[in-house]
C-alpha cells in the first residue's frame, strides 16, 4: 500500500470545499429564482421587460431580444433553471462524498499504519482492533486484511486467519506469497493438510525461495506420515535459510519420529542455539534425551522450558515422567 502525500490529500479537499461553497451558492440563487417565477410573476415579468429594453438600448438585435424575452416568458424558463438547481445540488453532494472519500482513505491509512507498528512489536490485541477500523473505512484495503490475518495467526484465532486469508485473495490473488503460507498454516492447525499441502504449492509458485512455505508443507506431510517428502521439505527450507530454528525443531522432530534421537537431538540443539527462548525446542529435546536415558540432561531441558513458560502443561508432564524414572 502506497503512502499518501498529504499536500495531495489538503490540496484536492480544498478544491472539493470550494466547488460545494459555489455549488451551495448556485443552488440558492437557482432556488430563489424559482420561487420568484413561480410565486412573484409580477415581478419576473417587470425583470424581464427592463432586460428587454436594456437590451435594445445597448443595442442588441431585436430578433435576439424577443427571442431571449420569450423564452423567459415561457414556463421553459423554469425547466431550465430547475434543471440548474439539480446540477448544482448534485455537484454539492458529489463534493461532500468525495471530501468524505478522501478524509476516510486517510483515516484508514492512519489505522493501518497504526496497526501494522502494533504487530511489529506483538501487540497483537491492538493491531487487530485498529485493523479492524481500518476496513471498515476501506474494506477493499487486502493488506489490512493480510497483516490482520497473521495477527490472528499469532492469537491461535485460525478459523478468523483463514478468513481474512480469503478475503486478500480475492480481492488480489497475486498478492504475494505470504498470504498463501499464511492460509495453509491456519489450515494445518485447524486439521487440514492437504489445504496446507496446497497452498504451500501455490506460495512457492510464486516464490521459490519461500523457506516458511517448504516447512510448513514440511509438516502437512508429517501429519500424513509422508516422511520422505516430510525430509525434502525440511531439508530445502533449512538449505534456503540456515538460521530457520522451526525448521530444525520440526525436522527433529521427524528424527524422533523415526526414532532417530541422537539426530533430534542436535537438530533441536541447533534450534535452541538459533532461538535460546525457545521452550518447545527444550521441552522436544528433553523426550529425545529421556529416550536415550540421559534423564538428567531430559531435567535440565524441562527446567528452562518451565523458566521460558511456567504454564507449559507438556513439559511439566514430561518432567514428572522423568522424575519417577529417576526414583524421586
């Protein structure tokens, strides 16, 4: 979304202001007149006979003068000047609608902006309320609608992100990448892989390079047990981005699957290195390292998972487990 140049925006409201001022004032005069051909004949016709003789003393020419004197004898005089009046009354509304247009585009870039910096520094609540404002004054905005979503996404609000997902790619299928990783991540979470599957096909057609989208399609074919695509995906997303921790926690977690723990674990070391606020990656390695018996290093994993998350229900359960196995 471009910015908006606010001499632009003063300038192109002045003008509006000023044509409805001299539209307002048109409309009076159309109005006003009017109602003096209509209400004062008497007078109207007095005008119209001193137009005449002035006419003819300046010396108009007669035919031009009883043609005009005619005319504004005839009721088509007042057709003309009511026809006038909508003219300026339409203009006034024009106007006002396009002054309106403008004020509300620029209050809506002011939401998104506002929106958009409140995302950047996790407040998701807020950005979703100030987004949310920013559409109803331009519905048709696709990156309110887009960083909107990926708020939601943060908020576990999936079915909300999906929406909004839908929303941008109808409004701009080509919109970028994102907004298709994005949708086939709301779709992994709400049980939909082959959703996840195919939208990542479509957020890597557009970008090849699209490290997110190789791992999450990476985890759709882990739900569905595809373990050689599962690899590939993981594999490729860590090749185009060497410092990705999810993807080396989601590829560990492909080791531990196939029970190769040793793997998972310097995968999930390779994560927590990357990301050392990392509490799934611990609480992952903690399970890989308890299967290798290495209880201790399983307790100390769990313990800085807690530290991270003291509500972290899974890694309190695992370190329980551990405890019982080391007969406490």
């Amino acid at each position: 979304m471009s910015g908006i140049d606010m001499n632009v925006v003063n300038g192109s409201l002045k003008v509006f202001f000023r044509l409805g001022c001299l539209s307002l004032v048109m409309a009076i005069v159309s109005g006003a007149l009017i109602f003096v051909i209509t209400m004062r004949r008497d007078l109207w016709l007095r005008w119209v006979a001193f137009e005449f003789n002035f006419y003819s003393h300046i010396g108009v020419p007669k035919k031009i003068a009883e043609a005009n004197r005619r005319f504004h004898e005839s009721s088509k005089v007042i057709f003309a000047v009511l026809s006038l009046l909508v003219v300026f009354l339409l203009a006034i509304a024009l106007c006002a609608w396009c002054a309106h247009d403008i004020r509300a585009r620029l209050r809506a870039r002011a939401l998104y902006d506002s929106g958009l910096a409140e995302y950047q520094s996790r407040d998701y609540s807020s950005a979703i309320r100030d987004l949310t404002k920013a559409l109803q004054l331009n519905p048709k905005n696709d990156s309110s609608y887009y960083v909107r979503a990926s708020a939601k996404l943060r908020l576990r609000d999936y079915p909300g992100a999906l929406a909004d997902c839908d929303r941008v790619i109808q409004l701009n299928p080509s919109y970028n990448a994102g907004v298709y990783e994005s949708r086939g991540l709301a779709k992994y979470y709400l049980g939909d892989n082959a959703g996840t599957i195919a939208d990542c096909d479509a957020a890597l057609k557009i970008d090849p390079q699209f490290a997110s989208a190789y791992n999450d399609r990476g985890m759709a074919e882990l739900a569905l047990k595809n373990y050689d695509a599962t690899s590939n995906d993981f594999n490729k997303a860590i090749a185009l981005d060497p410092k990705f921790a999810q993807a080396y926690n989601d590829r560990g977690y492909l080791k531990a699957e196939l029970k190769d723990f040793s793997g998972a674990v310097a995968d999930y070391s390779r994560a927590i290195a990357l990301d050392s606020e990392f509490p799934m990656a611990l609480n992952n390695r903690g399970n890989a390292k308890r299967f290798l018996k290495d209880y201790q290093g399983a307790m100390a994993d769990y313990d800085k998972a807690i530290a991270l998350n003291p509500k972290y229900a899974s890694a309190i359960s695992n370190r329980n487990v551990t405890l019982k196995l080391l007969g406490r």
